[in-house]
C-alpha cells in the first residue's frame, strides 16, 4: 500500500497544478468578447481509443488496450491515459494517468499530473511531467518522467508514425521504451530500461473515427528486468500478433 | 456519424457530379430539393422571416436555416438613394442577425451580435432601416454562430440612382454555396480534433515511388524530409472538402443543373456571389468569355477573362454574350478541386452542356508559404521554419513579425512573402486559360480619397493546422483589444499572409482600397484574397464612427479566431495604443 508520506509527496506536486489550472482555463474565459456569438476558445472533449485489440499471447487470448481522451479548450485540457492488458481473466497491466495538459510550443504541449498503476501486484503512484508533440516527420511523440514513491523514478517514450498506403489504408509503426531508476521486484521491474516495444499496424479508417486493424508488436524485455522474469520462468521476448478496433469521437 | 456510409459516399459521389455531368440528368435522378429558389423582392420597404426549414441536397433530409423559406435567402432589390426599411422576424429558438455585405451604413444597422446590437431573439422583430449609399450587386448573410453555413444568405442587387451605364439585356445573379449534411459545429470540432479529417488526397507511399522514378530518389528524400521537417502538408487546400461539401449555385446541387435563360446574342450580366462558408471557386463558362465589370459591387475598367477566382464573400460581375441555339456551362471548381458547382446558361429550359472535369489537383510550393525567392530551391529552405530575421518584401515593405507571432498558436511565419498581385494563385497558375489577377482590376477613376495614409498598420495572418487555432498576430479574437481608427483618418493596411492558405479578409462599414505593389491606389473592394505566401497592402478612410468586425470571411476561421473589432472612434475619445506595428 501507498505509505502516508509518499502520497504526501505526491500531492505535494500535484496540488500547485489542481489549483492553478482552474484560474488558467477561466483567465481567457473572462476577457470581455465583444463579439456576443463568438466563442473561439470553445470547451472541447475527445475520447480516443487508440488500441483495443485482441493479442495471440503465450498464454492465451490478451486484451490489451490503450486510452487517451481529453477535454477543454485551446489552451488547457484535462487529459486522461489509461493503459492495461488482461490475460485470462486476470488484468496483468493497469495504468491509468491524469494530467493537465498546455500547449507550449507551435507542435508540443506540456503535462504534468499523477500516474496510478492499478496492476501489476503492487500499486504504485507517481508524479508525471512530460511533453508530448509532433517531432519531425509526422512523428508523435509522448515522453513522460516520473517520481514515484521511496524516490522510484521512471520514464516511457512513446513514439508513433503514419504511413498512407492509401488515403485511408494506413500503416502505423509505433515504438514505446520504459525504463526504471530502482528494482521493484514485487512488480517484476529492474533498474534502467525495462522494456521495449515495437508494433506494426495496419488500419483501413471506414471513417476517420473508425478504423478496424492488425499487425504484429514485439516486446522485449531487458537488463534487471529481463532477469527478474527469467527467474519468474517467464518469457524475455515476445511477439505477438493483433487484431483490434481504432474508435475517436 | 452516418449509418451507412459506403452507399452514402458513391451516391454524394453521384450528386456532386464529379465522374459524370449530363450522363447523371440521363439516369433521370435529381436530388429532392424543399426549400423554395429565392424569390425577387423590391421596393424600400420588406418583411424577412428567419426560420428553419427542411431541405434535401443528398438524399438525406436536413434542417436549413432560411429567410422567407428559401435557400439562398430571397434577391433583394433597392434603389441607391432610397432609405430601406426591413423588419426582420427570428423563429428559430435561437439568436440571429442580418449582416449587410459591404454596405456603408451605420454601425447600428450593420448586423453583428454584440458589435452592432445584441442580435433579434427568438420571436422578436428587428428593423433595419438605413439609406441606400452605393449601387452594385452585394449580398447579405447571418453573423451569428453557424447559421451562414446552414443556407442563411441571399443577394442585394442595388440600382444606380442615374442610368445603369451598363446596357445589358439581360441580370441573373449567381450565388455559389457550400451545403453540409453534419452539423456545422461538428465540422470545427473534428477540425479540432484532426486537422487533416477531410483530405482524402494527402501523398502516399506510391506518391513517393512515383516521385522517386520522375525526380530520383535524392529530389523525392529531400522534398519530403522539408515537409516532415516542417510538419506541413503540401495537399492542404482546404480544410473542408467534397467528402462532406455539396456545392451549390443558387441552392441547386450540381445534378439539379440551375439553368438562366438567355436569347442568343443578347448581353447578359451575371452577378456571381461567394456565399459559401469554407470554400473558393474559380469559376469559367467553357467557350465564353466573360468581361468583368464589376467586384464587390464597385465597376473596373472592363477586363476580358475565361476564368476568375471568387474569394468567400466577394463579388464579381461579368458580361459574357452567348450566341446559338447552345447551352453553355457555368462551372465553378472548388479551390481544392474536391467538387464543383454547376449550372447552365441556355436559350431554353431543360438544356445542359459538356461539364467538364475538375481541374489536377496541384501542391503547394516553398513560395506558396512565403518562403520563395531563391529560385524555388525548396530543399535549400528545409529546416527554415521559425526563422527569425525580419524577412524582406519589396523595396517598399519590410515586414515584422510581432513578438505574439512566436507562441504555440502560429506553426509558420513567411521569410520572403511575395507582394505579387498578378499571380493568380494555386491551382491556377499556367493552366492555359485566361485567369483574372488583382492586377487586372482597376477602378476607373482615381482613389476616391486622395490622401497618402497617414500610418500603416500590419497585421499578419496567423494560424496553427495542427491545433486548428487561427488568429491576428497570433492573437485570438479573445486575446486581442480593438484596432483603433481615429474617425477621417486615412489608413494603410498592410496584411501579410504567415499561413499556407488563401484568406479572404473583410472590413465592414468602410472601404478596402487595393493598392498595386508600389503602394498606388488599384481597385475598391469589401473583401480581398491574400493569397498563401503573399502580402497586400489597402487603404481605409476611416469615415464611419463606431465598433466594426473585420475578419477572415472563411467561417471557421473567423469562428476560430480570426477576428478582430475596429474602433472607429474621434481623437479625443481614445488614446490607448492600437495593436499591430504602427508606422508613420
């Protein structure tokens, strides 16, 4: 269980931010507009699944999915990531994020807030800061930092690409890393970068928002980690392939 | 979201008339249309009610939000020198309003909620009662939300006082029109959400391969790393296209085929109109030749074209003389070639004429995002986007970028813009046809003022696709004051163009007076292309007291942002500074 002072910590990061923003999104709001129609910071929300797929795991048929969904203005957004895989019947993975979000730069944004890992074994919560954008070459990025508790610190990169086979036939490579600053053994996680994914997608948009797909993802985990689960007796490589649904709205 | 949206798409395909023309009037389907054509009112003296009415354009029934139950809204015809009276009655359940497109008048008849009054509200009556100062065709559209998008616009043909020194035989107004079967609100929220959701025509990986095997694989890496090195888009003409735009003439989609009749060899003035919310059109007649007389209703010195290119809310008259027993094509394609609207001239009803293909699609270019000037060297300017040095315009203008301009809401800012008036634009350039410039336009008499301009004002405009933010300087509507203009002051406007579209920029209540590259006096107009990657500079004479809107006639970018008022105030009343670079 999360200890008092590691939750205080926590909050103690996360509070300047949960009592600044709601002034920051209203300052625009109270500006007199002259123009009584016009509303042109409007309130906006956005849910994305951008996974929700099934995997051909070792173990069986994996659920796996992956959430991003926001809501607020031009220039803050409340934003929501959850993550998670279920095997079995069991939930293996569980993260869910909160972050406040704020464009910074003409292709990134910045956010900060708290992350909560669910699953796997041990809760776990952090204070996340990030910046997330678009790199070159249509290059999504999202590149997290995280301080967690007893001083765990942690980082994932995420970086995804859209390559039109058509218009609306799309390949998209994808490629995430995560990498620890401690051993937390009872959630299977060594010290330096833990894991890394590769994926492969092939989605046909029916319609922008609706995009069924399939492709291959690759995980590989390494050092502290890799050895942790070998002595678990579980596998270090992993490929696997999936078939899932893009939904937006 | 639709139900069934394969059969949706080959069936819009259908009405949009992009494969075929005259073969679809052979199947003998034509879209149901419920809202009435427009009838003709004159006098001094109307009563316009404003409400929702059921209309059908693809097959699928939508509400359209009329006056008088018709789309487009009824053609009114005034008299210069009457005083006009018009009682305007709201139905709907929410707010409206009545802007008149390039009229002078008083800023408390001009239109614009929380501007000029507070808007009618549902079930009350507004009277509009103003003297009718110029002659021209103009037209006048909703100011309030997305009610222009959903049918509420309607052509002002105004008589001269004196004599039409025209002598023509025959008048039709022609109002070109963008019809969505989505919400209109919805169409800005998915722009918000993904900017590029209605491009269906971005470079694949065969565009690649293709551009491989014509340019070699060196040309092909380096065009491409410059695009994703900037994260622009070289397809990126518009930002609603044909997948949901059905375009209309005179509120008749391609298929239904709206017809004017003429006798052969009479004269005939066509008054085009741009009604449309997001789209520009480049209008021709195959075979004819129009002669322009007029923009914004103002007359030019009379220039011979096939083809012009119509901006949102400007106005263009034309003669054209159609001889035989023949029907002629009105054709106007949408900037982005996505769709087209179509009509027919013909000496009898029922006739139609070849309709041609929509023109290549074409991409932008280096120069087209004022980054040109070094012989389109396009893989020498990689990497140039946020470039900082003052760029250079001419040996007349040095442009300046505001501090504003260096925020997330703007992704590019042009280093070399290009001045030019006699460029006709993407998609129009050596197309072997005969295409209208703004350097071919020119009032007949001198500037009607006389006056150098005392300042220039420079506003730049801005925007971010990605997050679909569009401004002034980088400023928002909501994050900007008012330009202030001390009332009789003559004024520059010096507009340059930092994004990679064409905007159509309008100033209410007073005039734009084009200037030519030199800084002399052109052509008067309400509303003025700046063209992608170009700046232009107009004069204004500041002669009518009180809040005015000015902004960019594409309704969502206005929507979004694009907009700022102009405070037409004595000297005395004001004394804080006006935004944007004032030089003396």
């Amino acid at each position: 269980m999360i200890d008092r002072i590691d939750r205080r910590h926590v909050l103690a990061v996360l509070a300047p931010i949960l009592v600044l923003m709601p002034p920051l999104a209203m300052a625009e709001d109270s500006l007199p507009s002259a123009v009584a129609h016009m509303d042109d910071n409007p309130w906006q929300t956005m849910f994305l699944l951008d996974q929700f797929e099934w995997q051909d795991a070792e173990e069986g048929g994996a659920l796996v999915w992956d959430v991003n969904a926001w809501a607020g203005t031009d220039d803050h957004r409340v934003l929501l990531r959850a993550a998670g895989e279920r095997v079995d019947g069991t939930t293996e993975e569980n993260r869910v994020e909160l972050l406040w979000w704020h464009p910074v730069a003409s292709r990134w944004d910045l956010v900060a807030g708290l992350r909560q890992d669910l699953e796997p074994v041990t809760p776990r919560s952090y204070a996340a800061l990030g910046v997330q954008g678009l790199a070159p070459w249509w290059v999504h990025v999202e590149a997290t930092a995280y301080l967690g508790e007893r001083g765990q610190t942690a980082a994932t990169l995420e970086a995804e690409t859209d390559l039109l086979l058509t218009n609306r036939l799309i390949l998209a490579p994808r490629l995430e890393a995560e990498a620890y600053g401690r051993d937390d053994e009872r959630n299977g996680v060594g010290n330096g970068l833990s894991e890394i994914t590769a994926g492969l997608r092939l989605r046909y948009e029916i319609r922008r928002e609706f995009a069924p797909y399939f492709g291959l993802e690759w995980t590989g985990k390494l050092g502290d980690t890799a050895d942790l689960a070998r002595a678990d007796g579980e596998s270090v490589r992993d490929a696997r392939w999936v078939a899932g649904l893009q939904v937006w709205f | 979201m639709s139900d069934n949206y394969l059969p949706r798409a080959g069936r819009r395909r259908f009405l949009q008339g992009l494969a075929l023309g005259a073969a679809a009037i052979g199947l003998g389907w034509r879209a149901a249309r419920a809202a009435a054509p427009p009838e003709v009112l004159r006098g001094n003296d109307f009563d316009l009610r404003i409400g929702a009415v059921p209309v059908n354009f693809t097959g699928r029934e939508r509400t359209a939000i009329t006056v008088n139950g018709s789309l487009p809204a009824p053609v009114l015809h005034w008299r210069e020198g009457d005083t006009v009276t018009l009682r305007v009655t709201n139905t709907l359940d929410e707010p409206t309003s009545i802007h008149w497109h390039g009229l002078l008048l008083p800023a408390d008849m001009d239109g614009v909620p929380g501007l000029s009054f507070p808007g009618i509200a549902p079930g009350e009556t507004f009277t509009y009662q103003f003297p009718v100062r110029q002659n021209g065709t103009y037209w006048y559209h909703s100011h309030s939300g997305m009610q222009e998008q959903l049918g509420l616009y309607g052509a002002l043909v105004i008589e001269p006082r004196a004599a039409d020194p025209l002598a023509v035989d025959r008048d039709h107004v022609i109002v070109l029109s963008d019809w969505t079967d989505e919400d209109p609100h919805r169409v800005l929220a998915r722009l918000k959400k993904q900017p590029d959701y209605y491009n269906f025509h971005q470079r694949t990986v065969a565009d690649f391969f293709r551009d491989v095997k014509r340019t070699g694989l060196g040309a092909t890496l380096a065009d491409r790393h410059m695009w994703g090195n900037m994260r622009m888009n070289p397809t990126d003409l518009a930002d609603v296209s044909g997948y949901t735009y059905t375009y209309l003439m005179n509120g008749e989609a391609p298929v239904d085929n709206w017809t004017g009749l003429f006798r052969p060899g009479e004269r005939v003035r066509l008054r085009f109109i741009n009604a449309a919310a997001m789209t520009l059109f480049d209008v021709r007649i195959p075979g004819l030749k129009m002669t322009v007389v007029a923009t914004d209703g103002q007359p030019v010195v009379p220039v011979v074209v096939d083809e012009f290119r119509i901006g949102n809310a400007e106005c263009y008259d034309v003669l054209v003389t159609p001889e035989g027993d023949q029907a002629w094509t009105i054709f106007a394609q949408s900037m982005d070639r996505t769709g087209f609207a179509r009509g027919t001239l013909a000496p009898r009803a029922g006739m139609s004429a070849a309709v041609p293909a929509p023109d290549p699609r074409v991409l932008l270019t280096m120069a087209d995002m004022g980054h040109g000037g070094s012989g389109h060297d396009m893989s020498a300017m990689a990497g140039h986007e946020g470039h900082e040095m003052p760029a250079t315009a001419s040996s007349r203008v040095t442009i300046h970028h505001a501090p504003t301009e260096f925020g997330p809401g703007v992704d590019m800012r042009a280093t070399n813009p290009s001045p030019r008036l006699d460029d006709p634009g993407i998609g129009l350039r050596d197309n072997g046809r005969r295409v209208l410039t703004y350097a071919d336009l020119a009032s007949p008499g001198a500037d009607p003022d006389g006056r150098e301009p005392g300042r220039t004002i420079e506003l730049h405009l801005t925007g971010n696709m990605e997050r679909y933010v569009w401004s002034f300087n980088g400023l928002k509507m909501s994050e900007a004051g008012p330009i202030r203009l001390t009332l009789g002051e003559r004024v520059r406007f010096l507009l340059v163009n930092d994004t990679m579209m064409d905007h159509p920029i309008h100033l209410h209540g007073m005039w734009s007076d084009l200037e030519d590259e030199e800084g002399r006096f052109k052509v008067r107009k309400h509303t003025l292309i700046v063209k992608a990657g170009h700046w232009l500079s107009y004069r204004v004479t500041a002669d009518a007291p009180g809040p005015w809107a000015y902004h960019c006639h594409l309704a969502l970018h206005m929507e979004s942002g694009m907009f700022r008022t102009v405070l037409v105030a004595d000297a005395a009343a004001e004394g804080s500074p006006t935004e944007g670079h004032g030089h003396d």
